[in-house]
C-alpha cells in the first residue's frame, strides 16, 4: 500500500507514463493528488508497485455509481493504472489489476466500470458496457468504456447510467500546469494518435 513517502515518486512515475500520450503533457499525476483527497478515493483497494526501492507502478480506485431512474447502484471504478514506461510490458500493470481485483471481491464489490485501452483491458476479461446494460453518463457506448463482474452475475441486476467521482472532470490546465512546478521539466511534444 501507498504511503505519504511515496505520494511524490508515484505522481512522478504517473507523469511519467502519461506524458505526451494522450495529448500535450499530461493531467494524471495531479489527479492522483486530487483523487488522495476526495470522499470517493478507495485507499484499501489502490495499489503501488515498487522494484529494488523504486515506485514502477500504480492503481487508484475510487466509487462510482450506476444510476436508473430511482435506483442507484454502488460500483468501483479505477484510475490511473499506470506502470512506468520502462517496465511497461512487463506484466506489473496486469499483476497490479488481477491483486487488486482479488481484493476488491474479497470485500463484496460486485463489478468495475473504466474508461480505458479497448486492446488492453479485453484479455484480461473487461467487456463493453453495452453487454452490461451501462451507458455513460450522457448516454453512449464506446470500446474504451468497459466492465467486469467481480463475482458471477455480480452485475447482472445493474444497468442505467455510469458516474465517476467529479474529481475526474475538474482538472483544470491551469492548476495542472502550476502543479507541473513541482516537478522536472518535462517537453510537450505533439505526436500522431493524441486525442487533442
């Protein structure tokens, strides 16, 4: 488990692996200082790697709720997964989920809901919402936004509309950039395949 003293080597490792992937820098490291605050953030079930001292990998669970009508289900959802690049396909992010996973169950979690790598998470068992009945909180369907049922049929009786914590849409790029201060100076590069 995290503790105080890792907080800066993993933001600087989820720097790290996000930077310049999905667009210019990257927003993860400060929402996994924002995420450490907020009411949702499950700290039982996330997760550091660490190799010879070193903080190589991480996961972030937090609440999230599915809504129907008058029904609310309670469901877990997690972000990031991040493994640093130098030991990206190593296995650690797979070993972080599968634990974690295992945990999650233990204590009566019925299934995840994330929005990630449609050629990732599929063989580790992650289907589309659609099959699940779960849409996105405006309505949609998309490869990237994916669920597993953590115990048989854990989400069978679940289906309406996915909410994460607002801790995942208030990241705004000022307060990221001032929060990039803290750490080294990294290049934004514009690549093909960034989002924006």
């Amino acid at each position: 488990m995290e503790t105080k003293d890792d907080w800066y080597n993993v933001e600087l490792m989820t720097q790290h692996a996000f930077w310049n992937k999905h667009h210019l820098g990257c927003d993860e490291h400060y929402l996994v200082h924002k995420l450490r605050q907020d009411k949702d953030y499950l700290p039982e079930l996330s997760r550091i790697a660490v190799k010879d001292g070193v903080v190589i990998g991480c996961i972030m669970y937090s609440k999230a709720l599915v809504v129907d009508g008058a029904d609310t289900h309670e469901i877990i959802t997690f972000g990031p997964l991040c493994v640093e690049p130098k030991w990206q396909g190593s296995g650690v992010g797979e070993l972080l989920l599968r634990e974690t996973m295992n945990l999650a169950a233990n204590k009566g979690y019925k299934g995840i809901v994330i929005f990630g790598e449609p050629d990732y998470y599929p063989r580790i068992g992650f289907k589309t919402c659609d099959n699940f009945h779960i849409k996105t909180a405006d309505g949609k369907n998309f490869d990237a936004f994916m669920g597993i049922e953590l115990v048989k049929d854990g989400m069978k009786n679940i289906k309406g509309k996915f909410y994460e914590s607002n801790v995942f849409e208030n990241l705004p790029r000022e307060e990221v950039e001032e929060y990039n201060k803290n750490f080294p100076q990294l290049q934004k590069l514009r690549f093909p395949g960034q989002w924006d």
